[in-house]
C-alpha cells in the first residue's frame, strides 16, 4: 500500500513542468523559507517572550529531532522509491537512506513546537508549508508515504521532549528571550 500511494503522488511528477518546478522548490527552499520565518519571530511585537520561547522550542525540536533521525539511520536502511522502481525521480539522486524523511522531521518539528506553545495562527500557517514540504517529497520522487511519516513522527518527539525539558519562564528561558 505504501508503494502504491506513493506511485500514485509522483506520477504526474515529469508531465507538468511548472508543477515540478514549484514542487522541487518547495522542496528545495521550504525548509530554509521555514527557519526564516521561526528566526523573524524573534522581533514580533505581541506575546512576545511566549512567542520567542516557542522559536527556540522550535530550534531546539528542529535539531533534536533531525538527531532521533541519524540514530535510526544507524538501524533502518531503507531504499529510496526511486531505487526501487517506485517512483520517477525530479531532482539529483539522494546519498543515504529513505527512512525517516529528514525534510518532515524538521518542518514538523517546528509545527509542533509552536501548536504546543498555543500560537493557532502561526501553528496553521507553518502547517500549510509543512504540509507542501512533506507532499512535495513524495511528488519528486524521493521518498516513500511512510519515510514522510516516520519524519513527522521524530519532529513531534523533538518537539515532546524539548516541551518538557524546556519550560517557558525557568532561568535559561528568561536569560535566552531577553537577549535582544
């Protein structure tokens, strides 16, 4: 079933040029366009040491997340679809495993970062981009419906384990969002 979704998402990818485009840079600068945007929320004018503690909650599930990530790498070996005959590939090929999806993991981890501070509008903005990052993988060919999954899966880990270790108004919190 996972292969046969994920054949189904990619293959239009190779007959619509200005979709594969918008698809291959979602993909390419959705993440980067992503941390731009948690980074700006440094300087927003209302909430605004609740909103800086959730952009470093989101740094911090971002980068714990993409960590859980390599210690599976170590473990799972999975085939990218493309390699295995499943889908068409858009971009260059990748050089390691397909599972987890390092692009879901870290968009998703800054989602949930921010859902978990209670910040509903940014939270569904940022989801929408999430949501075109994680699609746009599976559309160019890259990675399977589940490598995608398992990603989400390790952003909101990061994302739970920075919300508990993390706690908004400690020392270290009040330090970090007063800078500046």
């Amino acid at each position: 079933m996972d292969a046969t979704l994920t054949h189904w998402i990619n293959a239009t990818a190779g007959l619509h040029p200005a979709l594969d485009k918008a698809m291959i840079d979602v993909s390419q600068i959705g993440v980067p366009l992503m941390v731009l945007a948690v980074v700006v929320q440094w300087w927003a004018k209302a909430d605004r040491y609740h909103v800086r503690h959730a952009a470093l909650s989101a740094g911090l599930a971002f980068l714990l997340g993409l960590a859980i990530n390599q210690l599976i790498l170590l473990f799972v070996h999975r085939v990218r679809p493309y390699d295995a005959g499943v889908t068409h590939l858009l971009i260059a090929p990748s050089a390691d495993w397909s599972f987890p999806s390092d692009h879901a993991t870290a968009s998703i981890a800054i989602v949930a970062a921010f859902a978990m501070q209670a910040l509903p509008r940014r939270t569904l903005a940022l989801f929408i981009v999430a949501f075109l990052i994680c699609w746009s993988r599976i559309y160019i060919g890259t990675h399977y419906i589940t490598d995608v999954v398992g990603g989400a899966v390790t952003g909101i880990l990061g994302a739970v384990v920075v919300r508990m270790a993390y706690r908004q108004n400690s020392r270290l919190d009040n330090l970090v969002t007063k800078i500046l």
